[in-house]
C-alpha cells in the first residue's frame, strides 16, 4: 500500500506531460495550417488538425 501514492504520482505526472506534448502538437499544427506559404500545406495543415480534435461519438 506503500507504493500507491508514488504510482498515483507518476501516472499524474505522466498524464500532465501527455497533455502538454498534445497540446504543443496541436499549436504547432495549427500555425502551420494559418502561416504557410504552401496551399497543399496548409491543406494538408488543416486535414491533420481536424483529425486531431476530431470528437468521437459515444
């Protein structure tokens, strides 16, 4: 029983940082999919970005 608050941390920490790495990705994208020069890149911007947020339904 120790070790549960050590493994609920990590799993915390862990989660955290999968929330900030996705939610970098998603700026990045989205920059891309406004800033480039390219219109098949911004397509290509645009397309994976709404696959990204894309809502599944329950």
């Amino acid at each position: 029983m120790s070790q549960f608050p050590h493994l609920l941390y990590c799993s915390m920490a862990l989660s955290g940082v999968s929330i900030a790495l996705y939610s970098v990705v998603l700026v990045a994208v989205a920059l891309v999919s406004v800033l480039a020069s390219a219109p098949d890149r911004r397509k290509d911007a645009r397309t994976t970005l709404s696959i990204l947020v894309r809502r599944r339904s329950r």
